[in-house]
C-alpha cells in the first residue's frame, strides 16, 4: 500500500492474528487511499469476523470507510455476547472441530458437521445457503466473500472452544434432545421396539432408551454417562438451559449406542 498513513491501535484480543511489530500500543499503517478499512483490517491478518464495529477518530464507523490521513482508527474485538440476527442461531463446523460438534449436540445445539473435508468453498456456500454459523481455526476459510457468518476457535481444546463457544453466542441449550452422530431430534423409545438391535447385555441392563429421528441411532445411559453428565452440568451451570432438567432420564447417555 501507497496512500494516507493512519494511526492504528488493535484490541489485545486481536494481536494473535496480527504481525508482531503490531501488538504494542499505536502503530502507523499506510493504506492505498481507495480501499476500505475492512480490506486494510483484513490485510493484517484479522478475519472480519472477529472484529467489531471500528472506531475512527472516536466515532464508530462501518468497515466501509475509506480511511484518510491521520485518522486514528481502534480495531475492536467483536462484542460479547454476540447476536446473529435474521435467523435461528445454528452452527456449521470443519473438518477438524469433531469433538466440539459432539458436545454442542449434546447440549441440544444445532450443529452441522462433516467428517469429511468438503473444502473451503462449499463450507462457505453451505454457511451461505443454510445461514449457519460457520467456526473454524482456519482464518483464509474466515474470509471468504460467500461466507454469510463466522467465528474463530482460539483454543485447540474442546473443553476451551466449547466454553468460548457457549460464551460467545449463549444459545439456548436442551441437553440430552439431539444425536451425537448426525445433529437429529431424539426421541423416547420403548425397550420392545428396539430390542433386536440391542445386544444382550444392553438388553438385560437398561430399561430407558432414546432413538434418533434421522438417523435410527438408539442411546441408553451407559457406562459414559458420568463423564458425559459432568460435561453438561458444568454448561448447564454457567450458561443455563432451556428448561430441559430431566431430558438426561429420558435420552440417557450420549456414548453408549446401537
């Protein structure tokens, strides 16, 4: 860039995602004098979808504005508790957050995962086309023009990225009430009607079942249960739920199914 020099000062939040020369304090940025400060944001390194509305010269303006000399611009990090509007909060997750869309499912959040790598394109299209949420640690898969919303995992475990998930966007959680394996609707099911899909030990054992409405999957409460429970006590805890307390008794255990 070859233009007006601003005065930038970037949220502590941020400077992961910026060079080192950029992390302290006021730095100087010479911008091309025709492109907008979203485009010199994301030239830094900063996806836009982890910076809130910037301040310039004190005023909040959108990332839109053509930056001219001398202007102080604050690159704040997007606000907390987030609110996604125009649709109900749903998340689509890459190829490499597994285990995060394990856990939000078993919270009772909506949470579309492929196991497989579809590639950034059609994750940003399906972002798109089923207004999802779209979280990943892939900041290029951030940035993409097609992609209609996005977070960032800072943290590469699930404990972390389920809690900054969870404080980020406070959905509503329903534990127990969605499939572990495909994101579908549980629903009560009587021992009879699953009973030759069950070994014999499952079936002598437990009298309390769960189906998955789309994908047939039946869930007991096994021998995880315990470690399952305290992953949605703790959640339950320090984010509230939706009024589900009981659904553990009728969806069981996330880890043992047929």
């Amino acid at each position: 860039m070859n233009g007006p020099e601003i005065h930038l000062t970037v949220a502590p939040e941020l400077r992961l995602f910026v060079p080192a020369e950029r992390r302290a304090g006021r730095t100087l940025l010479r911008t091309d004098g025709c492109s907008t400060l979203g485009h010199a944001v994301e030239s830094l390194g900063i996806p836009l979808t982890e910076a809130g509305p910037p301040l310039v010269d004190g005023r909040e303006v959108p990332f839109a504005h053509i930056p001219a000399a001398g202007e102080s611009v604050e690159v704040r990090a997007v606000p907390r508790p987030q609110h996604v509007p125009g649709a109900p909060l749903r998340f689509l997750l890459d190829v490499h957050l597994g285990t995060l869309a394990r856990r939000l499912r078993l919270l009772g959040v909506d949470a579309a995962y492929e196991s497989e790598d579809l590639g950034d394109p059609a994750l940003a299209a399906l972002s798109a086309a089923e207004r999802r949420v779209l979280l990943s640690r892939d900041r290029g898969l951030l940035r993409r023009r097609e992609l209609w919303a996005g977070a960032y995992i800072y943290s590469d475990r699930p404990d972390d990225q389920l809690r900054d998930v969870l404080q980020r966007f406070a959905p509503a959680l329903a534990p127990w009430t969605r499939c572990t394996a495909c994101n579908g609707a549980l629903g009560p099911a009587d021992k009879e009607s699953v009973r030759e899909e069950l070994q014999h030990g499952t079936q002598r054992g437990y009298d309390v079942f769960a189906r998955c409405g789309s994908c047939g999957r039946i869930y007991w409460r096994g021998a995880h249960h315990a470690r399952l429970a305290a992953i949605v006590d703790d959640a339950v805890r320090e984010f509230g739920d939706t009024g589900h307390p009981r659904e553990a008794d009728r969806a069981g255990d996330f880890g043992d199914a047929a």
